[in-house]
C-alpha cells in the first residue's frame, strides 16, 4: 500500500518508523519487579532528551535487527559528526537493495533496482533516535519507571527503562541504553499486557574511535541515475473543510499535499504524541480505480491502519498506535464544505 510506504519514510523503527526493537530477548523481563521512578515530573522529557542527543552526536556504526512478528529486517548503519555536520549511512540488508545517506537534514534514498534518488527530508524519529517532537510532551502521556538491575545488549552493559502508557491511546515502550553513552541500544514496543509487539536492537556496535568511517562510502555510482524529489507543499484542511478533533495529547506536526504516485495527489496530516505518530492521508474518490477498495481496519504488529469514505473521499490513518485510536480518529472527521467559505 502506497500510503503505508510514505507514512513509514525511513526503516527500523517501530515505535513512531520510525521505527523499533531487537533479536536479544531477555528471559522474563515480563515478570520482573519494576520500580517507579522517585523523579521530578520533567525526569521523562530530560531522559528522551538525553538519549535523543546520544543518536545525534555521536559516532557510532553497526548493525541493528528489526522484528514484528514474521517479519526479520537487519541494517547497517554509520553515523558520524565531524566539522562536514552530521552524516549517516543506512544500508538495508534484506530484500531489494536500498540505502540512505544522510547530510544534516537532507537524505537521499538510493534504489539500485530502479537506478533513481529520492531526495527526501530526514526523520529524527529513526532506531537509534526515538523523538518526534519535543521531549516536554511525553511527561503528561508516558509514565517512567527504571529496572533496578542492568541488562547487555550486543555485548553492552545497559541500563533498561519503562515509558508506560498512561491510557488506552497509545503504546508503552521499553529501552535498554548504553550504561556510558547513553545511546538507545534495545527498543521494544509493549501493549497494555505488557506483551513486546515489535522491536529493534543492535546486534553488533561500534563508538567513538573505533566506529567504522569507511562505511559512509556507499559502493553504487548513481552518475546516470535519476533524482527525484519529494514535492509537498503546505495545506489548511480546516479551510477546505475539514472538521478533526485529535485524540488527546496528539497535536498537528504537519499538514501538506503530496503525490504519492504519478496522477494520484493526496493530502496529509501528521499528528505526534512526541513518541507515537498518525498520518490521515485524504484522497478523491475514484469510481473506476477504487471500486474494490473497502471500508474498515487492519493491524500489522504495532502499526493499525483505518480507511473510511466519508464524502467524495477516502480517509487513511496510519500510526504505530492501538486500532481502536485510529478507528476512533477517522469515525469522528466531518467533512463540511462550506466552511471553506
């Protein structure tokens, strides 16, 4: 599904792409003794804080594993901050060739197969990052809670936390980060029984002088390859007549037009917790083309998908979050013309 690949824009991440969470399970860690953190309120913002800085300003290079249910996903990653600015390379290794390269805040995707770039704005939210907005946010929707013993991770002593969920709206998660770094090297996507649904983890890693440079080099020469960019530009759906009520502690990160195929333009709202994300995606309806698409919900591991007709047009959420949040989300939207007027 096309609107799934867009609201996903970068891999191994499944808490947001986002993605998260890893191979290494640790036996029991269901039913081990959690503590509540004896913390100021802020203790959850200046904790995501720290690890997201950890994923920006070091320099790190490994491999990372990926896993929802059957599926199995490892990539390759380098990321180096020097006085070019912040550089990263991220190879998938299964499936079809693929790659990103990233300067700053411009990534480009290459796609061997089809010799095309993609230019495409980067997402912070990618395994090892986690935040999508500012950290302030979670403290009202997450609760932090510590294990009081360490855990390893890739050979890595680590120390293991709980950001809980503090309604029915949302997904908890469980992050296991290096002990002297700080870095995120396990993240797992919990429900409210507290199974793991996804998660992404480093399988091997490498920090500060011994991370691997040579890795920034990608080994394909994209001289004759076509580049295409990522067109957006920005919407008010509210003037066009849209009437949404976000569920609550999520707030608009974006509101943009895009294509999402030759011919077929779409309209997008991106909504964050600061840790969760939902993109509607609202599309005119096609009575050829869309005569066998059908209304309702399907979930995948963390990620719910929701599509109704309301109107003329189609409306797709997508996010990493329960189904009934979704489905709760798409059933209220009205769509009311005149008050584009």
């Amino acid at each position: 599904m096309q609107s799934v690949q867009a609201a996903r824009a970068a891999p191994g991440r499944s808490m947001a792409a986002h993605l998260l969470a890893g191979l290494i399970l640790v036996a029991g860690l269901s039913a081990v003794s959690w503590v509540w953190a004896d913390e100021p309120p802020g203790e959850a913002a200046a904790f995501l804080q720290q690890v997201q800085d950890a994923a920006h300003k070091l320099d790190y290079s490994g491999v990372y594993t990926y896993q929802q249910g059957a599926l199995l996903q490892s990539s390759r990653i380098v990321h180096v901050v020097d006085g070019t600015g912040e550089r990263e390379r991220l190879e998938i290794l299964d499936g079809a060739p693929r790659e990103y390269l990233r300067q700053d805040g411009v990534v480009q995707c290459l796609l061997p197969k089809q010799k095309i770039v993609l230019i495409q704005p980067h997402r912070s939210d990618h395994f090892p990052g986690i935040l999508l907005g500012p950290a302030q946010e979670v403290n009202a929707h997450y609760e932090l809670l510590r294990h009081p013993e360490k855990d390893r991770v890739a050979g890595r002593e680590c120390t293991v936390t709980d950001l809980r969920a503090r309604d029915g709206l949302r997904y908890g998660y469980r992050i296991c980060t290096d002990s002297k770094t700080h870095l995120i090297l396990k993240a797992q996507t919990v429900g409210a029984d507290g199974k793991v649904i996804d998660q992404v983890a480093f399988t091997n890693l490498a920090t500060g002088k011994n991370t691997d440079r040579e890795e920034l080099k990608s080994p394909w020469n994209t001289r004759d390859w076509r580049i295409l960019k990522t067109s957006v530009k920005p919407v008010d759906l509210a003037a066009h007549g849209w009437r949404i009520v976000y569920p609550d502690g999520f707030t608009p990160l974006a509101e943009i037009s895009r294509m999402m195929r030759p011919g077929r333009q779409a309209d997008q709202l991106v909504l964050s917790d600061g840790l969760a994300a939902i993109s509607i995606f609202i599309e005119t309806f096609d009575q050829d083309r869309d005569r066998n698409v059908r209304q309702g919900g399907i979930s995948h591991g963390a990620m719910s998908i929701y599509r109704r007709r309301v109107a003329s047009y189609w409306l797709t959420a997508i996010g990493e979050v329960p189904a009934q949040t979704v489905r709760g989300l798409v059933d209220t939207i009205e769509y009311v013309p005149l008050a584009a007027h």
